[in-house]
C-alpha cells in the first residue's frame, strides 16, 4: 500500500519535474518559453532567468529573417531577468539583481540591433512594436542600474520613431540630473558641467521634435517646456 501511494506521489510530480529541467539544445523555441513560463509559476524565476539566458546566449539570429517565435522568445528571455532581479532585490541580494539587469540590458540590446539590421521594409514594420517595447525596457532596466547617462545615450542614437512615453520619462529623468547623472533632480544652471548638460539636452529637444504628437502626462510637458526655457535663456546657457 505505502508503494503504491508512493508511486502515485512520483507521477503527479512528474510533470512539474520536467518543467523544471533547463531543455536540451535543439528543442523548439515555442517548449522553452514555456519551460521558462513554469519556472515563474513555481516561483523559480531566477532559474528561469539562467535558463533563458543560457539559450539566448547559444542562439544564433544571424538569419535574413526574425520570425515571430524568435522575437517571441527574446520578450520571454528578457522579462524574465527583470522577474529575476526583482525576486532577488526582494531578498536583499543586490549583486544577484543587478547581475539579472545587466543580462536583461544584454538580451534588449542584442534584440533591437539585430530587428534594426532588416533591410526589407515590411520586416521592419513588422518589427517595429517589438523595438520600441525592448527599448522601452532596456532604458528603464538602466535606470534602475543608476545608468541615466547610458540610458540617455542609448534613446539619443534611436530613431525618435521607437521611444515610447515611458522611455522619455527616463530620459527627461536623466537630463534633470544631468550634472551627476543619478536620477534626483537639480538646478541645471548652477552645475559647472552646464555645456555637457546643454548639449544632451539639445539632442534630446531635437528628437522630441521628430516625435510628433505623443500623450504625454501634465508633469513630463512641464518638464519639458522648462527644459526648452533654459534652453533659451542666456544666463544659464551662455
């Protein structure tokens, strides 16, 4: 009897096992998102995360083409260091978490440059929400990095095409710390570093003028009309 009941405990976890087993190279994308899936379910999301990031780091996109399983993956792969890092911030392992963000970072980056390399007009459409959410994700997990100069950057060589209202609250968040780059908002026109702040914030008015209308909250228009006043205001920008 106890045999028996044994038994019967081993095949109702066998199913839950094998969802926790990193698949084997070779396997279709479509069961390794939802191996990486289960892992959240169960609360296991940092195995998850070095799951995915193994077979990210071993997939090849060198292909004419990113088919939609491969754009699929990549959203699956990278959320899931987000998940991570959040898990093990949670539990007071900032080294752990910011291990799990710079792979995020990583996998973003590595996504946008291969889905911007497609020459053919109907895959870059086709591609073109994917891009502006990765970016979109990639400045923030920057941020959360203290990374606002590299975040700054990053949406100051992009098409203003693909930055989405989220990604310019990080940048115009960076722009106001201009002189430390930390986040925390200062008076820009007391910093000696003022030419440098100048000359991110003239490529950041530059691009918001390729965006066209965007719906943006009351708070980020103000913050953007003070920065286009101090842009115009001799004595703080001689």
């Amino acid at each position: 009897m106890l045999r028996q009941a044994f038994a019967i405990l081993l095949l109702s976890m066998a199913p839950w096992v094998h969802a926790q087993v990193c698949p084997a190279a070779g396997t279709p994308l479509t069961v390794v998102r939802n191996t990486i899936d289960d892992y959240i379910r169960n609360d296991r999301a940092p195995a998850g995360a070095d799951c995915a990031y193994s077979w990210a780091s071993g997939l090849r996109m060198d292909d004419a083409r990113l088919s939609d399983e491969v754009v699929r993956f990549f959203r699956t792969a990278s959320d899931v260091q987000r998940t991570a890092a959040s898990m093990r911030q949670e539990k007071n392992d900032k080294t752990a978490a910011d291990l799990y963000l710079k792979r995020e970072i990583e996998l973003r980056r590595r996504f946008i440059r291969e889905a911007l390399s497609q020459e053919a007009p109907a895959e870059r459409s086709r591609l073109r929400s994917p891009v502006v959410q990765n970016l979109s994700y990639l400045v923030a997990a920057q941020a959360m990095r203290g990374q606002y100069e590299a975040a700054a950057d990053a949406l100051g060589e992009q098409d203003p095409a693909y930055i989405d209202k989220e990604a310019l609250k990080v940048w115009l968040q960076g722009l106001w710390s201009c002189a430390n780059w930390d986040g925390k908002k200062i008076n820009i026109c007391t910093q000696e570093k003022r030419a440098t702040c100048y000359d991110k914030i003239t490529v950041f008015l530059d691009a918001l003028n390729g965006m066209g209308a965007r719906d943006l909250s009351p708070q980020t228009r103000k913050d953007i009309a003070s920065l286009r006043t101090l842009t115009n205001t001799k004595a703080c920008f001689p």
